[in-house]
C-alpha cells in the first residue's frame, strides 16, 4: 500500500509538471514554427552530370510559326504554370520540353483543325539566370554573364556572411528524369587555393549556402523559393507531362 501511494503522489506530481513543460514547449520556439511552419524535404534523385540539353523553362518566349496556316504565328510566353496558350487548341505544356518535343505537341494540339501540322518552334529570350540563397549577403535571382561557377555566383549575390559553410554548398538542379538532384561541393578549398572544384552551373540552378548543415537545404526552397517564384518550388522542378 506504502508503494503503491509513493507511486500514485509521483505520478501526480509529473501531471502537475506537465503544463509548465508544455508551455516551455509552447513558447518563443513554438511561435516561430506557427509564424514559419516547416515544410516537408524534398526527396532529392541521384545526381547525373550528363546534360539534357536545351529546354524551355517559366518565362521564356518562343515564336512558334504554323507555315499551313499564318494566321496562328505568333510569339508566346512560357507561363509560371509551364504552359502557352495557343488560339484554338488551349493550353499545351511547354516547361522541360525540347524544341522538337514542343513542335510535336503543338501538332498534336492544332491535328483535329489542320492538315497540315507541321510546326516550327523558335525560342527567342531564354533568361540566364540562377537562384542562390542561405548565407549570403544579398540572395535571390543571379543574372548569368555567360559561363558561370559556383564561387562566382555566390560572388554575385554579395558574397558569403561570416555564418556560412563554405565546406558544404548545396547545387540543386532539375535531373533529366524530371527529379531535383542535389549535389554538395567544397568552394573552402577554391577560396584557399588548395584545388577544389570550379563547378560549372546552368541556368535555373539553386545554389544554397548553409549556415550548419545540408540538411536545410530541403527546407530553405520549399519555404523562400516561393517568394521568388509565384508557383512555387516543386512546380519549379517538377511538370506534368500534360
């Protein structure tokens, strides 16, 4: 009975406890997960370094010109959805596509009103430019001057904060199979002129500099890529085929 009351008035006491905890859990640290929820990772693919060649990306233009038909030459913008909107067929899914994948589809789209479909596709303004973010001084869209690395990206975005971890850069980029890859580099040793890799980006990379650990990478595009790109990220990387 002795042990069973000894028991009882120590669980008592813990439930007494347990609000306090709570709200100890429930404070500052709390509020900063209601005010910037965590978002789930992204499950990132194999890195492959071979190139899938050009494609089309949001905001791009193109001419398409219709030689059956003239009337239906005109230019178009890839939309933040990944699509043009063509007159009579609506809207075909132009992100990702090579020019030969897009003039098929475009065909397809115009074959119940033309004979003849043939379809020529000619991109006009395709925007170099990449997305680095975390430990730098002045992140968001970086303008590509032709050829570009990844030291020299960070150095056009301001450079690294006192914060960052030169040892561990995160490259993020659409793979081929239509999945982000993720890539981690070494830019410490560039800087320190001991080697290192010089490694080359493309167009509509991310570039992320992390102040502690890799890991928030996932979690850094899925909360501030958005603010850069109004569809947000997994719709930046990843299309329908539709």
């Amino acid at each position: 009975m002795l042990l069973r009351r000894h028991i009882l008035k120590g669980a008592l006491t813990l439930l007494a406890a347990t609000p306090a905890l709570n709200a100890c859990a429930t404070g500052p640290a709390s509020n900063r997960s209601q005010t910037q929820p965590l978002a789930e990772p992204i499950a990132f693919a194999d890195w492959q370094d071979s190139d899938a060649g050009y494609a089309f990306y949001p905001t791009d233009k193109l001419d398409i010109q219709v030689p059956s038909a003239p009337e239906l030459n005109r230019q178009a913008t890839v939309g933040q959805d990944g699509r043009i909107s063509l007159p009579m067929a609506g809207q075909v899914m132009a992100a990702h596509k090579s020019v030969p994948q897009l003039e098929a589809d475009i065909a397809k789209a115009y074959a119940p009103y033309l004979r003849n479909t043939t379809v020529n596709v000619l991109p006009t303004d395709t925007p170099m430019r990449v997305i680095v973010g975390g430990e730098v001084k002045g992140g968001g869209w970086i303008d590509m001057s032709g050829d570009m690395d990844a030291l020299q990206a960070v150095m056009a975005a301001g450079g690294f904060t006192p914060a960052a971890r030169r040892k561990e850069v995160v490259i993020i980029r659409r793979g081929p199979s239509g999945q982000a890859m993720r890539r981690i580099i070494n830019l410490q040793n560039v800087i320190d002129g001991r080697g290192g890799e010089l490694f080359a980006i493309r167009r509509n990379d991310i570039i992320f500099v992390p102040r502690s650990n890799i890991a928030e990478a996932g979690i850094w595009v899925q909360q501030h890529v958005n603010d850069l790109i109004p569809s947000g990220i997994m719709t930046y990387l990843l299309y329908n085929s539709n």
